[in-house]
C-alpha cells in the first residue's frame, strides 16, 4: 500500500517536495494545494498533479485564470495519510488546528515552526529514529539541517566538546524579488542566533553556539564551523568521515569551486532540476584539525537541503524503514543523489 500524500503550500519548499513524492514508488501525491493563484497553479495542472485549493472564497481567481481545481484543503485531506506543511513561517501553526480534525492523519511541518508544534524536531542523518512511528514531526530549516548533519557524521566517531558556527546568510531565495539587502551585511544582534537552540531541538547533547550575517545574495548559505573534539584526529580521518556520508559533497581546490556561484553552476551542469544541490558543499581544503579542533566550511543551498529529509519523517513516520541508513539509501537513490 502506498502512502498518500499531500502537500499544503505549493512555494520553494512544497513544489520541490512534491517532485519528490512522485519520484517515490511507496507514496502517492494525493495532490498539491494552493492558497493564492499564481502561475505555479497552472504548472501543477501541467506537470498532472491534482491542485486544491487552501478555502473556496479565491476559486473564482484560480478559475479565471483557466486552473483545472480538483477541490479544497478538507477535500485532501480526506484521501490523505499524512500532509506535508510547507506553507510560509507561522502559517502551519493555524493549520495545526486543520490538521489535527483529522483523527488518523499525521503532518510535517518545516523549519519556519517553533519546535513545539510537532513531537519530534527531525534530521535524518542525527535522529532518524526518533520519528519512527510518531504523528507529528518537524522537518529543521534549512541551516539547522547541514549543521546536524555533519555534526552527526563526526559525532559517530568522535566526542564533541563545543561547536561554534558563523552562518553567512543568503538574504532570500532568487525569486523572493522585495527582501533585502541588496547592499550591506547584516549581523543578527542576538547570539547565539537561532540555529544554534535549533541544532540542539535535534541533538539536545551538543554544546553548539552560533552567530549569523545576512549576506545580500541568493544562492546559498556559507556556514564556518569550529569543533573542538575530546580526542586526536588529523584532517584526513575527518575528511575520510565526510567522504563516507551521505549528502556532504566534497570539493577539491583543483575543482577550481570557488564558491557559492560555481556549486550552484556545478548542480546544474550535473543536470540536477532547478539546480539544486542537496547535500553539504565541503571543500577539501578549507578543512582542518589543529589541536583537537575541526575547522571546516560547508555551503548549504537553502532551496532544496530539506527536500530528502521530508521523504525521511514519512518513511520514519510510517515506519517504511527501521534504521536511517537504509531510509537514507533509498531516498537519494530516488532523487539521485546517492555517492554509490
Ligand atoms: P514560500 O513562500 O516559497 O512558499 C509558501 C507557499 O505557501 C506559497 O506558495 C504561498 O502562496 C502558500 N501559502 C500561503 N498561505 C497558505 C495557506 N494558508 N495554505 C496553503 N498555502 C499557503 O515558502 P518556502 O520558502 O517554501 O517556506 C516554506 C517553509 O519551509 C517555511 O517554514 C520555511 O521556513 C521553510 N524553509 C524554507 C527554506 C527556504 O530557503 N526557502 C529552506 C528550508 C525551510
């Protein structure tokens, strides 16, 4: 029996989660659902997935501009196991109340949601386990993604003693044409900034504190990570540990990456759509041990590092797979991101 799903919030997170879904032979995509009409609902009917609408005081827009609507929210949710919120940050909470009017279905929800709203902050590669079984989980953002990520592959090996991390932010995604700035660096005043609690929602025994700077570009995120670790280590045994997991990519200095410019230019030459790049971008080079201290850069593009990590909540929450690395194989196998 296939998991029937679907997806409210048809923006940068949901359209791409949606391509993922279909790609899955063990999930159904029930269908997509749409609060505003826009082009994309068109590209739903084109690309065959069945559009709903979030209320139908709006259909007459999406009507009028020729959008073939299967029905509302309520009518997908009937059909459907679990629903994937990627609608935008504090939205999902008042769909929660949706949601939970429906005795036998379970949600995600994205990492623009305070932790509470669901049993389980989730990463795959940190925490798999902890979601098998549960109703309701919270994919992390994009940023608390990565960072669990590595931290999770070095932390199967070695103890952590402290991690602290700079995020250079991009300041929105490509079509997100109104944010800013276009022309200055912007240091989140608070620290540790947010990522920082949120890394630990997933990993609560990681001592990490991190700063962040708003960076007037779009592409990706930069983060500079320095771990101090209770052991010795050189360079190559960390760099070996990267190479091994899943969804970090190294790059080499001859690879002549040197950037966020390139990665995303590498991506699309690598015909990945839309150009993403869902694993960690680590580059050889700019990784180190002094001391019994990592010091490594990873870049991050925030469009699509969450995408496999939904495909993993439902096969957690369905207990489709017992263990992450076989979760984690099959998901990138489907989304070809697999190192094998
Ligand atoms: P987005 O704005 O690109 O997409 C959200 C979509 O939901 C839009 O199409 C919007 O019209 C629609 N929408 C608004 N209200 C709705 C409603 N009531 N019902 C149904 N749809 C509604 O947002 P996004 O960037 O995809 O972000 C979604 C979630 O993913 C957020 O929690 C965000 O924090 C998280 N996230 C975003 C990124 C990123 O870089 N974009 C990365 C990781 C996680």
């Amino acid at each position: 029996m296939k998991v029937k799903v679907v997806i409210n919030g048809f923006g940068i997170i949901g359209k791409r989660v949606a391509d993922a879904v279909k790609k899955q032979s063990d999930m159904e995509l029930i269908g997509v659902v749409k609060a505003h009409q826009s082009y994309s609902a068109n590209i739903a009917n084109e690309l065959g997935y069945p559009l709903y609408i979030a209320s139908s005081t709006n259909k007459e827009d999406f009507l009028k501009a020729g959008s073939k609507i299967e029905g509302t929210l309520d009518d997908a949710l009937q059909m459907a196991d679990v629903v994937v919120d990627a609608t935008p940050d504090k939205v999902g909470k008042a769909n929660a109340e949706i949601y939970k009017k429906y005795k036998n279905l379970k949600a995600i929800w994205q990492g623009g949601e305070k932790a509470d709203i669901a049993e389980v902050s989730f990463n795959a590669m940190a925490n798999y386990e902890k979601a098998l079984g549960k109703k309701y989980v919270r994919v992390v953002s994009c940023n608390t993604t990565a960072l669990c990520r590595s931290i999770a592959s070095i932390k199967e090996h070695y103890n952590i003693k402290e991690v602290n991390a700079v995020i250079v932010r991009r300041a929105a995604d490509p079509s997100e044409t109104t944010k800013g700035p276009i022309n200055s660096l912007e240091p989140a005043l608070h620290i540790p900034s947010h990522h920082g609690p949120d890394v630990r929602s997933v990993l609560p025994d990681v001592n990490i504190q991190t700063m962040a700077v708003k960076a007037p570009t779009t592409l990706m995120h930069i983060h500079s990570i320095i771990m101090k670790i209770n052991e010795n280590a050189s360079a190559e045994e960390i760099l070996k540990i990267f190479e091994n997991a899943p969804r970090i990519r190294i790059f080499k200095e001859n690879d002549k990456i040197t950037g966020t410019a390139e990665l995303i230019e590498y991506a699309r030459d690598l015909g990945r759509a839309r150009g993403d790049l869902m694993e960690n971008a680590v580059w050889k080079e700019g990784l180190n041990v002094v001391d019994k201290t990592i010091y490594y850069y990873q870049a991050v593009h925030q469009e699509s590092i969450v995408v496999p990590e939904n495909i993993d909540a439902i096969h957690a929450m369905f207990e489709m797979f017992k263990d992450k690395n076989s979760s984690i194989k099959s998901t990138d196998n489907t989304l070809g991101i697999s190192k094998n």
